[in-house]
C-alpha cells in the first residue's frame, strides 16, 4: 500500500473480470444464499430475473478477492522495486452498496475502484482515511454494482505513535 500522502483522489485501480459460470452461482448460493433464483434454474426462469442470477453477496465477494489480489500484487511490485510499503488500518465500513442489474450465468464483471476522496483521521494521529468508490460492470458496459468503503492508511509525514498504534487495535 502506498502512504496516505501518495494516493491522488481520482487514481482509479482496475481489478480484473471475473465470469460467473452457473456451477460457481449454484456453489456460493448453496452455502450463503439460498433462494431459489440462486440455486435452481427451473425456479429462477420462472422468477422476475428470468434465468438463473448470482447473488448479490457473490458480486461483492468478487470484489474483494479481487481487490486483494491487486493489493498483493502493488506490494510486491512497490517491494520488488525498493519503495516502502505503508501500513494499512481496518476499514471502518462501507455504505451505499447498490445491485443495480442482474448479474447472469456467463457474465463477465470487470470490477474497478477509484479514490474518492481523503483527509487526515481526527481521531488517529499519524492515519489518513480513504474513501474508495468500487464498482462492477458487465461485458455490456452496464453498471450492475456500486458501493463506497474507507479504510485507515499510514502517513508517512507523521511517525506513528504508541497510542495511534492502540486506537488502531482497538477499532
């Protein structure tokens, strides 16, 4: 991760596309969201999707693994190329998540996100907190996820003290 004072609001990461086959749309609803439109084709043709539709908690899930793996593979391009990495904080949460389309069997979701905005933390000397537009859009060009999350990063221009390296602990 980059230190706090060297993301730009507006950088925007691609993450990569994932294709949503039915077997993976069948396995991540069985185990975490079983509704019918999920799990069984017959039921979701007859459904208001029409045909068979991924949960919404396995876009997100997408979203996040990759997003994980872009963060892996920046560390280890920053590591490989002698930049020093900065610590990254929990993430205080996330709000606005929006499904907007259905995500089908043999979709492709390209998944994205940008800085929206950043500031200091008030209440974590030596943090900033970030706020991250993500989304997802279909082989269509068609937004069909969108939410925001934050997350705590370290600053480079403040040492990090004892007790921001508690409060950090405790959140």
């Amino acid at each position: 991760m980059r230190y706090f004072e060297d993301l730009t609001v507006g950088t925007v990461w691609p993450l990569g596309t994932h294709t949503f086959t039915a077997e993976d749309i069948k396995r991540f609803a069985t185990a975490f969201d079983p509704q019918p439109f999920h799990v069984d084709e017959a039921a979701a043709e007859r459904s208001h999707f029409g045909r068979l539709c991924a949960s919404g908690w396995h876009t997100v899930s997408i979203w996040m693994r990759l997003n994980v793996l872009n963060m892996q593979r920046m560390a280890q391009e920053m590591q490989a190329a002698g930049e020093p990495l900065a610590r990254k904080g929990p993430s205080p949460g996330f709000e606005d998540l929006k499904w907007l389309k259905p995500v089908h069997a043999g979709d492709a979701v390209t998944y994205e996100t940008e800085i929206a905005a950043r500031r200091p933390s008030r209440s974590r000397p030596g943090w900033g907190l970030v706020t991250l537009r993500n989304s997802g859009r279909n082989q269509r060009g068609e937004l069909v996820l969108t939410f925001q999350s934050h997350v705590f990063v370290e600053m480079r221009a403040a040492e990090p003290t004892a007790e921001a390296d508690e409060a950090l602990a405790d959140q």
